[in-house]
C-alpha cells in the first residue's frame, strides 16, 4: 500500500478490526471502576483487593507484552491475535462468574495474558499494512481508540451495575470478541518477521516479571502492612518487596544488554532507548497512562462516596471525557501536519494537567456534576490530542523489522504506568482519606468504639460503604466527616496528578521536532535494512 494509494474498504475494515479488539482490552482496565462499589458489596472486597482487580490486569498486561510482541513477530501477529482474543474472552467469563475476591482477581490476571497478546499484535499489524498517510490516520484512530475506551468503559459499566449486573460488564466481551475473530479472518493480514532470531529470553521474562509484580505489590500493600514497620513492630514486607522490586528491574537492564551484545535473544533491546523520539516518548505515555487510569481508579469512589452519584450517573459524568477525546480525534491529524506531532502531544499534555488541576481547586460537596463534566471534557481533548500523536512519535524512527518488539516495549511502559497510577494514586487517595477521617472524627466527642468502626469502614471499602453510614442514624454525623475526608483526598491526588503530568510537559521539549508531513512514511524505505543502532544515530542526527 503505496502513500498515494487510496485508503481500500478492506483497510477500512481492518482498521476496524483492530480498534475493535483494542476497544475490549482497554475498556475492561475501566469498566469495573464505576461498579467497584457494587463489586465490594458483592464479594466481599476491601480496599487493597480493589486496587488489586484493576492493578493485577495492568501488571500482567505489562509484564508479557515484551514476550507475546516478539512471539507475534516471529509466528504472526494476525495469529497472536486471535488467540489472544480467545484467552480473553474466557477469562471474561470466569470473571463474570467470579465467587470469590480471589476467584476475581485471578481471572483479571488471565484477562490480561489475554490482553497482552492482543495489543501489541495490533499495533504492528497496523504498523505492518498501512504506509504514509494512511498509517497516520491509522496511528489516529488506534491512539484515540485507547484514549476513548478507557472513559467510554465507566459508562458502559455503571449501566450494567445499575440496572443489569456488574457481571455483564465482563460477560459483554464475548459477542464483541466473536464479531472481532470474523474480522481478523476476512480483514487481516498475516505479517510476520523470518528474520527475526529464534528463541526465548527466559531470565529476561523472570527478572521483568517479578521485579515490576514487587514494585507494584509494595505501592498497594504499604498502606495495609506500613511502609517500614508492621502494626506489631515488626519489619513490613513493603520494602523488603520494593527493594527487591527495583534490584530486579536492574539486574533485567543489565543482563538484557549482556544478551545483546553476545548475540542471544533479548526480551528488548535496550539500545531503541537511543533513538531521541522513542526514549522520550514512552516516557511521556508512561506518564500520561498513570494519569488517566489513576484519575479513572479515583473518581469513581468520589463521586459515589461522598457526592452521591449512582454507578450510572458516574458513568454519564466520565462519558464527557470520552467525548471529548473522540469530538478532538478527526482534528487532531490536521493539527499535527500544521503544529508538528511534537507540539500537539505538548499542547495536549498541558490540557489534561490545566483540567486536573482545576478539578483539585474547585471539588467540594457541592460543586455542580457540569463543573466536573466540564474538566472532564478538557481532559479528554487533552488525552486525544496526546495519546494519538504519542504512538506515532514513539515510533517513527523505529525499523519496521523491530516494530513488534518496540510495539511491545511501549504498550508495556504504558500499562505499567496504569499499574502504578492505580497503585500510588489508589493508594494515596485511600491513606489520606483515613488519616482525614481519623482527624475529623477525633474532634466529634463520638466514642472511641464508634470512630474506630467508621474509621474502618471508610478505609476497607475505599469510601465505598460511605452511604451505607450515612443511611445509619448512629453514624449520620460521622459520614458527613467522611465525605469530606474523601473529598480533601481527592483533592490532594488530583493536584499530584496534576503535577506530575507537568512533569510530561517537560519531557516533551526533548521529543525532536517534527511536522506529520516531514515524518519517515513508514520507516521501509530507508530503514528497514537499519539495525537499531544505525537508526538511533540517524535519529539523533534529525534530532539535532
């Protein structure tokens, strides 16, 4: 497909085809969000399985996606997909007839198996048929998929908790997932790399794998087992897991740059780090996925514990993020050819942390649901204007033969930054909340007995079983002060949320400029044949 070729009805359908299956695993991070207090009234969840159910899928997600984007690579990636679709759907279904907190947790874990094959095999896929302009509505409509899906997602989810079952929420993907494996069987291609070196990076899966299951268990757990000392005085498992955690990623760095340089297979190679647009974009996408599902982990248990909302009606309030990433989408190509990709990643990056941040000045018990909707809006036209040019700048001066591994490398760096939104997010939101409430509720005069039980209350259900003391005439004057600890932690996790997407904003002035029109079509032409290394100085020469 030359650049000046005309965009085919069958590409039209397989670009449809993979937003379809990008639609499903990245609406089911978010789905659930809204129905959390469904769920933890449902099975039984406390605070930490909560965060666990939405952290565990990104950590998987995360953990494999290096390993199935070079398995797609090398037996194919239309292949990988479909079953990764299946996986997928199966685990859905366990999930929807989950039991047990425990039952629910590791069917989420089997989801995101299902989804870390989906994902990256999509995007080389994308990468593989479309060329030119093509590829950059392409890269568009894949990036606003992402972007759009994580807050359509809620919507989704509290209709079904509200006036169905939370279940369905995961039981839907299955007729969804059916019409996606018909597509992949008329629509797709089969591409693939024979060049690619045969073989498995055992060490590289363990030490990655772990190391980023210890950082993530840490940032959950502290709260419950306490950051360096347990209850009892004895040593916490939290920093032994954390220490643990970052050795592990370093030992992964080390032995997966001695695997390069003797020739073995590697999990990823590291030296696509030198390529300026690759280095710097993921970790700008790291930054903004943190953001986003952080916010959409958080949010959910505000507006339901202390502002009032239904499932439902929170879901009506997070669909206008979703609009506004969708209504900025058909927009955004222009811009980029008139901006440059660089600039409309940034401008983007400015509207979300301008939105989080004015959502952290103006929450209160009584601000309006169009104020919230309104912030909203303009964090999405954030999202859609970042996340769809961000994949194409990560990219860009990636070789196409490398495309599945790079593919994978930045579809991990960004559910690990969901993972680690959920968790340090989700974590500070649910410590700050009860130490809030702790505060408020020792200057009551209510019994001890009475305190400690709310105080318990708010903090397993993550301000989930709000209402329900509040419903309570014993407890009515305690949930007031509830509500607004809830409120004030929000409060303050927005603001963090909202600093560290500055942080993104300064990352990006390293991205090396460059207008959509000036962009390497595809990277076949003049990189195919490039190794990694050859194309990382000629990156840094467009750099300079």
């Amino acid at each position: 497909m030359s650049e000046s070729t005309v965009i085919t009805r069958r590409h039209w359908l397989a670009m449809g085809t993979l937003s379809l299956g990008v639609s499903l695993v990245i609406m089911d991070a978010t789905i659930v969000n809204v129905a959390l207090p469904v769920v933890i009234e449902d099975l039984g969840l406390d605070s930490a399985g909560a965060q666990w159910m939405n952290a565990i899928y990104s950590l998987v997600f995360a953990s494999l996606m290096l390993t199935v984007g070079r398995i797609g690579d090398l037996y194919g990636r239309k292949r990988l997909y479909a079953i990764g679709l299946v996986v997928f759907m199966l685990a859905s279904l366990g999930a929807g007839a989950a039991t047990s907190p425990a039952m629910l947790i590791a069917s989420r874990l089997v989801q995101g198996l299902g989804a870390a094959m989906v994902l990256p095999s999509t995007l080389s896929t994308l990468n593989a048929m479309f060329t030119g302009r093509a590829r950059g509505i392409a890269f568009a409509i894949w990036g606003s998929t992402i972007g759009g899906m994580a807050a359509v997602g809620p919507l989704i989810g509290g209709w079904l908790a509200t006036d169905v079952s939370w279940r369905w929420a995961f039981w839907l993907n299955i007729p969804f997932g059916l019409l996606a494996l018909v597509g992949i069987a008329r629509t797709l291609d089969e591409t693939r790399d024979p060049s690619l070196q045969r073989g498995a990076d055992v060490p590289g899966v363990l030490l990655s794998s772990i190391g980023l299951a210890g950082i993530v268990f840490g940032l959950i757990e502290g709260d419950y087992y306490g950051w360096w000392l347990t209850d009892a005085g004895d040593l916490s498992p939290v920093p032994v897991a954390l220490a643990l955690g970052v050795l592990l990623v370093a030992l992964f760095v080390v032995v997966e740059r001695r695997r390069v340089r003797q020739g073995k297979v590697a999990l990823v190679d590291l030296t696509l780090l030198g390529i300026p647009s690759f280095r710097y974009g993921i970790t700008a996408a790291l930054i903004v996925a943190a953001g986003e599902f952080g916010l959409l982990f958080t949010l959910p248990l505000l507006l339901q514990g202390a502002l009032g909302y239904s499932a439902l009606g929170t879901g009506w309030i997070v669909l206008w993020l979703a609009l506004g990433t969708f209504l900025v989408s058909g927009a955004t190509p222009r811009l980029a050819a008139r901006l440059g990709q660089t600039r409309v990643v940034r401008i983007g990056l400015v509207l979300e942390a301008v939105a989080i941040g004015g959502l952290a000045l103006t929450m209160s018990l009584t601000i309006p649901g169009a104020a919230i909707a309104a912030w909203l809006f303009l964090y999405g036209v954030g999202v859609g204007m970042a996340t769809a040019q961000l994949t194409s700048v990560i990219l860009v001066d990636v070789p196409v033969a490398e495309s599945g591994q790079a593919s994978g490398f930045q579809t991990t760096i960004r559910q690990l930054g969901s993972a680690l939104g959920v968790a340090l997010l989700g974590g500070l939101l649910i410590s700050t909340m009860t130490s809030q409430t702790e505060a408020r509720l020792d200057d009551t005069g209510l019994p001890t007995e009475v305190q400690e039980q709310v105080v318990d209350v708010v903090h397993d259900s993550a301000g989930a079983g709000i209402p329900a003391l509040a419903a309570d005439p014993s407890t009515a004057d305690a949930a007031v002060e509830a509500e607004l600890a809830l409120v004030q932690a929000s409060r303050i996790t927005t603001g963090v949320a909202a600093g560290v997407l500055l942080v993104g904003v300064a990352v990006t002035f390293a991205l090396p400029h460059r207008a959509a029109d000036q962009a390497p079509p595809d990277g076949r032409t003049s990189g195919a044949g490039e190794t990694a290394r050859g194309r990382r100085r000629r990156a840094g020469e467009t750099a300079g």
